[in-house]
C-alpha cells in the first residue's frame, strides 16, 4: 500500500510542465522543498522557540551558502569600503552579512552594507538576457510594502550587534543605476570593498559596475551569483561589456556553484 506522501510525490511529479529553464531542479528536488514547506508550516515547535531553531528547516544548500559568503566576507577584512548588494529581494543576503560583520569585525562602523532593488521585480529585460521563463518585466517581485518591513528586520538584527546603536545599512529601491548615482552623490566619501550582484538582468548590471568601478580599490571584490547561468546570460554578458576578463581571474568555491568573483 502507497504511504501518504510518496502517493503525493507521484501526484507531484505528474503534474509537472515542461519549462525553458537550461538548469532547473529536478522532480525529486522539487517534491522534497514542496513537503519541506508543507511540514514547516504545520511545525509543532512553538512560536516563541521558532527563530532559535530556524536551521531545522534549512536545506543542505542554503546553510553552504551562509559558509561561501563567510569565505567571501573574510577577503574583504582588510579591504576599506562598504559592501552593496544590488538585486535584494527578500534580503537573506543582507541579512547574512550584518552577522558576519558582527562576527569578523564588530566595531567597523565604516561597513555600512546598502542594497539596491526595485522591490517590484525585474525591470524590462533586454534581448541580451535571452528567453528564460524567469526573464520577464515583474519577475522575481516581492509582497508590496516588503521594504518597510525588511527595513525593520535589519534593524532589530543590527540591536543585536555590538556597536548597534550606529545604523550601518540602507535600502535603496528603485531602479539600481539610478539609485546607485544618487547614492554616490549624497556619499562622495563612497569606497566599495564588495560589491554583489544579483539583478540577473544586462542592463542594469553593466550600467552600475561601469558606475561602481571608480570607486572601487585594489584588492576589492565584484561578485556575481549568475556568472555563467544560461538562464540569465545578461548578467555575465555585462561583465564582459564592462571588464576585460582575459586580464582577471573569475574564481569560485570548489564547494558551491556561486558565487564567481573577481579581486580587482
């Protein structure tokens, strides 16, 4: 007799559809996030206990993620400048490199980390972002009002923190060069030690690194987390429009598919 859940994981991969996506998880992958967020929302563990226990619920992948940015964080300790992440979205990124400046360098207020994003999705692609269909005007939005409460969690995260009653991050929404030229003018002091791109998009990639790149010092980092995705060839098409790559080193974690980088 078929258990309850493999009958729904048939049920599951039946109901697939066939997508333009060159890399795309497979059915297996995708009926283990499916009762994954079925049994996080029916958890017994209780409210006021949920937030010290959130790894629970973390898959394998994200948890390398958090390692891989560690790493990445610790190239820049003895870079000066602030770290920008354009391309927000719900802000896991953020938030993961507030606790890593508590932990490798608490009393930095020089490292304000800023991110950049619409908050309403993609803007319009380009035809250098080829035909995925994850590449469309609103893709990759987030619930209306998202800002205002991602500013919250920051801060509250940020109280946490030694030295926290010096704000050291901002959210910039709107269309990233645009923003990021604003930016630039209101803090003319402006040196960049990391810089994380993760719009997907050509345009609005190509446009801040040609922004950013004055501002950035030897030995800074320009990360990318589609470098390569035949998903999203803008992004990578933008570096190349912008950088002479044959003169720099694209690396990567031999543990995790992204970030690539380049140490200027």
């Amino acid at each position: 007799m078929t258990s309850p859940v493999w009958s729904a994981r048939y049920d599951f991969m039946e109901a697939q559809v066939t997508t333009m996506r060159m890399i795309a998880p497979s059915e297996t992958e995708q009926w283990t996030r499916t009762q994954l967020r079925t049994l996080f929302a029916e958890r017994p563990i209780p409210p006021d206990e949920l937030l010290e226990h959130l790894e629970v619920f973390m898959r394998p992948q994200r948890i390398n993620e958090i390692l891989t940015l560690d790493w990445l964080y610790q190239q820049i300790l003895g870079v000066h400048g602030i770290i920008v992440e354009f391309g927000v979205r719900w802000g896991r990124h953020l938030s993961v490199f507030n606790a890593l400046r508590a932990r490798h360098e608490p009393t930095n207020f020089y490292r304000t980390i800023v991110g950049f994003d619409t908050f309403a999705g993609f803007c319009e692609p380009a035809v250098q972002d080829g035909d995925s269909d994850r590449v469309f005007a609103g893709s990759m939005s987030v619930t209306p009002g998202y800002r205002h409460y991602l500013e919250q969690i920051l801060t509250l995260h940020e109280a946490e923190t030694p030295m926290g009653h010096i704000k050291r991050f901002e959210l910039c929404q709107g269309d990233a060069p645009q923003q990021l030229s604003a930016y630039l003018q209101r803090h003319p002091e402006t040196i960049v030690a990391l810089a994380y791109f993760d719009m997907d998009l050509h345009d609005p990639t190509r446009d801040c690194i040609e922004l950013l790149r004055p501002h950035m010092p030897v030995g800074s980092v320009l990360a990318f987390d589609e470098l390569g995705h035949p998903d999203f060839p803008g992004e990578t098409v933008a570096l190349k429009n912008v950088l002479d790559i044959s003169g720099h080193r694209i690396q990567r974690l031999p543990q995790s598919p992204y970030p690539a980088f380049v140490v200027l």
